[in-house]
C-alpha cells in the first residue's frame, strides 16, 4: 500500500506543496490528495482587483495537475481527528472520512472582524473570491457620489482602497487607518503612498479605531462617524478555525505549533504551512500571513517530507523578506525594501515600474504554483521499505 499525503486547502501553500510532493517522490510510492472546494486556483493577491470590476484569469486544477498524479478531490473540509488519523470531508456526494499517515494542513485565514460590532452584518471583505464577487456586485449598483470606506491601513487596505478609486473615481473612497497612512514604510515609500492617494482623491482619516460599523457608517474611538454606502473591512486575517478545535498544539489565535520543517511540536505526520502555522523567522519574531512567508514555508515542509520518507537530508533553508510588493492601482505601485526580519529600509521603488514590477511577482506567484520545481528537472525519490510498511500498518488498523 502506498504511503497516503492528504493536503487540505488549494492556496497558494497547499496548492504548491502538492505539486512540489508529486514531483519529488515516485508515483508508485505515494498516494497524494488535495482537498479543496473549488476546482481552480484563486490568485487570492487580486481579490482587490476582482472585486474592482476586473475579470481574472482562470486557473483549473484539472490542467495544472494534469498528468503529475495528484489527486483533486472537490470537498469542504469538515474536521480533523489527528489521533485517529482522518480527515472529515463533505462533497457532492456527501460527508466522507479519509485516512492519511502524512498530513499537509494548509487550509490558511480568512477575514477577522475583531470583534467590531455590526461588522460582521454590514462589511464587505475580500479574503476569498466568494467575498470579493459580493463586495464586485455591490460596487456596480453603487450610484456616482456614494461613499466606500476600506477599514485597515495594511497592505490589502491600500490596495483595495486604491484599486476602487481607480477603477471607480466617481465614488467618493475613504480610508480609515488605526495607526499614521503607511507608517510602517520609508520616508520615501510614506511620501510616495500619500502622493497617489491624495491624486486618486481617496480621504484619509488616521489613527482612527473603528468601534462600529453600521449599513451606512463606521463609527471610530474618537467620536466621528464616518459615511458608508459601502465598509470593506480588511483590518487583518484570522486563521481558519478546524485547527484549534483538534488535539495539536495551537497558539491563542489557533496557528499550528511547528518545528523549523513546519512539522508539528505534537504530531510528528501533520505538517503545517501558510497561514495556518506560526512560524518563527529572522529576529525570533513570527512570520506574518502572506504569501511572502507562505510559499516558503511549504517549499520547507515538502522537502523536509520528502527527505524524511526517503532517507534524504532535511532542509535547512532559512526564511526570511526582501521586500513588500504593493499595488496602488494599475498605473502605480510601491516596493518597500526591508530587513530579513520585515523592517523598512531607505530604498523603495516607486511608480510605474513598480506597478510593472508587482504584476510581474503576483504573476510569479501564480506561475511558482503550476510549476512547483521552478522549470528545473527533479528526480522522484523511492519511499524507503520501512516508510511504506508504517503507511501500510496504520491503513491496517484504521
């Protein structure tokens, strides 16, 4: 019997850990499967774009996986028993159960409304492209002059907010940040973002918490009500909630405890990658949920399963940032330079080629999913005899 890797969620991670494993290791060996509930990729760094009014292209895993022995099987992941060794599933058709003896969890975040009161009735949010394609239809029916305010000042609030009024420059676009407008960036990165929102025409309401959201305002800590026809919250992520909820070591927020292979500190056959894991990274501080600190996490996890099935060498690559990509729109963007461990430097690439530059990285990403080994030839990789017994032993008793 073959030794079973069940991969759960078709992000970014989960996605290229797949087709990373199916091309490391033989296909007599192992038996992959990657759950997911939609059948094609989503470019989850255009979310912004797609709800903008902008047709993305379509990504199918059937012709991404074509031919490398992956299977795609279409579920909602409904649970996880790490003890018993199975994964609940519900699909087409009906609820099912799968065993595994390597488990990939890579089933990332979602938006987080803080607790806010009334954001979870009246916000919009783009984390996902079922979100993202009800905030696109509610911008269309949006007449001239109406207000859109994006709550969170980080990278997917500039964005979107930008992105919007571009797109929509009829429309009156706000922004509210809890802290400076990107007070996180360069001098040079700062002036610039101020430079292209202050031409879009977008108001910016700083340091200002939003303590409420109601169907035609937000309200902030400091007393102001803020007009909405439209709130699109996109003040951080929360990672997704199955997690928390088995018997492996999770932090407060429900990230899963890993070693420095992404594999978990109390389940030794459960990796963790993305979103879903807390990742300590240059400077002993935890890896930020992005897919800057994703895809890295998975390359880890894959080469190190890999190297553990067939008597390899485990990975010893150290991740870290080199810059954070933004898009203001389709004419601007910015890329702010940093430290290993995410710290603004004084370089940043302004305007137009740094528009040019972004599109080329969310393009890279998109491509880095569909061809995991990077264009390069890789051998497939025997599974030692003994890793199949074990596989074999524990299908046995299940």
């Amino acid at each position: 019997m073959r030794h079973r890797i069940i991969v759960l969620g078709a992000g970014y991670t989960g996605a290229f850990a797949a087709g990373r494993l199916a091309r490391r290791l033989r296909r007599e060996d192992v038996a992959i499967t990657l759950v997911n509930a939609e059948p094609d990729f989503v470019e989850r760094v255009r979310m912004h774009q797609l709800a903008a009014g902008q047709d993305l292209k379509s990504r199918p895993f059937s012709g991404m996986f074509a031919g490398t022995g992956v299977e795609l099987r279409l579920a909602k992941v409904t649970g996880v028993d790490v003890d018993r060794k199975t994964v609940a599933v519900a699909g087409a058709d009906g609820a099912e159960e799968l065993g595994y003896d390597t488990l990939v969890y890579a089933l990332g975040s979602g938006w987080n409304a803080q607790g806010v009161p009334g954001t979870a009735e009246h916000a919009f949010e783009i984390a996902g492209r079922p979100g993202a394609l009800r905030l696109r239809e509610r911008l269309a029916r949006l007449d001239a002059g109406q207000a859109v305010v994006v709550v969170g000042g980080g990278l997917t609030g500039l964005e979107a907010a930008t992105e919007i009024a571009e797109t929509r420059p009829d429309l009156d676009v706000a922004l509210a940040a809890r802290g400076g407008l990107g007070d996180w960036l360069s001098s040079k990165g700062r002036e610039h973002l101020r430079k292209v929102v202050g031409g879009l025409g977008i108001t910016v309401y700083e340091h200002a918490a939003v303590t409420g959201v109601e169907a035609d305002r937000v309200a902030t800590a400091d007393g102001r009500a803020i007009p909405a026809a439209v709130t699109v919250w996109t003040a951080g992520f929360a990672v997704h909630p199955i997690a928390k909820a088995t018997a492996l070591e999770v932090t407060g927020t429900g990230q899963i405890m890993v070693d420095g292979t992404m594999r978990s500190v109390s389940h030794p056959d459960v990796y963790a990658v993305g979103d879903a894991a807390m990742v300590m990274g240059p400077g002993d501080k935890p890896l930020r949920m992005s897919c800057a600190s994703g895809v890295p996490t998975a390359w880890q996890a894959v080469d190190a399963i890999a190297a553990r099935l067939t008597g390899g060498k485990l990975p010893n690559v150290p991740i870290r940032y080199f810059n954070q990509c933004i898009s203001l729109g389709r004419k601007e963007g910015l890329i702010q330079y940093v430290t290993a461990d995410d710290r603004a430097v004084r370089s940043a690439l302004t305007g137009r080629l740094a528009a040019v530059y972004k599109e080329l990285v969310c393009k890279g990403a998109a491509w880095g999913v569909a061809n995991p080994t990077f264009g390069l030839p890789m051998r497939r990789r025997r599974v030692t005899r003994e890793r199949v017994a074990a596989g074999s032993a524990v299908a046995a008793s299940a």
